[in-house]
C-alpha cells in the first residue's frame, strides 16, 4: 500500500469514527514530509508531527499521550532485506518505552503455498519467497522477548487494499471493464 493510500484510508476511518461518536478521541500521524500528509487536511483531534519512522525518538515525540500505535509504515522491495526489521525495532523500541499497543498492517507472505482447504490462523507459516521469508523473520521480531511492555498484534491484508487499489492491480481494472460492458484483458499464469 503506497503511503498515498494508507493517507486516503487513514482519513477515511478517521471519517467514519468521527460519525460513530469516536472523533473525541485523538490520533496522530507521523510522516517524513507534510506533502505526505497533505491529502488528510486538518481534521479535529488529529496531530500530526514530520519525523522518521527509523528514529524511535521521532515516534515516542509523536506518540506521546497514545493508548495504541498504528504501524503502517514500509520499506520498498528491493530494500526490505536490510531495513524491514530495523525498521520494525525502532517502532517497536518506540513502543516499549511508552507501553503502547502496536497494530501491525502486513501482508499473507509468511504463510507460504496453501497446505490448507481454507485457511486459518492455524494455517502453518512456512515461506517460499524470499519476502515471505523476511516477512516472517519481521513477525518474529515483533513478538520477540525483548518486548514485555508493548503489545503487538498483526492485521493481516492483502497487498492490494484500500480506496485505490483497483489502480494498483490488474484484476481491478479487469472487473472495471467488465462492469462497464467492455473489453477485459485477465492474466493468468499457467501450471
């Protein structure tokens, strides 16, 4: 998810939890440039701070007075193998001095090829692909010992989520055509 679309999302369950009564309650958002956050606007009870996500003390500033921190950030591809986890450690290092609750968006690599009809959270994690094998290197990470004050949990999504994801996929400009009457193109890959 592009930090674009996390943005987009972030405003809109920002929306919804403003209308259901929960918009009393504050939020902050860290990014590395107010261009970033540019598209949230300036919405009530909503803080935002410019940092880096790599420096535990930009996010412990920007976390300050939190119950729960929403980690959604990421490192492009080709960088994952050397900064996903010290990425996650300074969340992580961020979280345990203020004793948060830690939200993890992150994707189904770990799990590997389908061993199961339909899976579940019983569904073993055996990547692979080298980034289903960093991911789960992360996941440990997160759940490690050295963490005994933050809580951490894993959502899982798919790679292609929120109010844009049909711009990032073939399927999703596949099943535009397709609602529209038009022509489609599928790719699929072959056995």
């Amino acid at each position: 998810m592009s930090l674009e679309q996390l943005a987009e999302l972030a405003l809109r369950l920002r929306r919804n939890w403003s209308s259901e009564g929960y918009g009393q309650w504050p939020s902050g958002d860290l990014a590395r440039s107010w261009s970033s956050l540019g598209r949230l606007g300036n919405p009530q009870n909503l803080t935002i701070a410019i940092g880096d996500a790599f420096r535990p003390n930009d996010i412990v500033t920007a976390s300050e007075g939190m119950d729960v921190l929403f980690h959604c950030a990421n490192v492009p591809y080709h960088e994952m193998v050397n900064k996903l986890i010290p990425l996650g450690e300074s969340v992580m290092e961020a979280a345990e001095r203020l004793s948060l609750k830690v939200v993890v968006i992150d994707g189904i690599y770990p799990y590997g090829r389908r061993q199961m009809a339909r899976a579940t959270e019983e569904h073993l994690k055996q990547p692979h692909t080298r980034k289903g094998k960093i991911r789960l290197a992360y996941e440990k990470m997160l759940f490690g010992d050295r963490w005994s004050r933050a809580k951490v949990m894993i959502v899982r999504l798919p790679d292609y989520f929120g109010p844009t994801a049909n711009e990032a996929s073939y399927l999703g400009s596949t099943l535009e055509a397709i609602a529209a009457g038009k022509m489609a193109l599928l790719m699929v890959g072959g056995n």
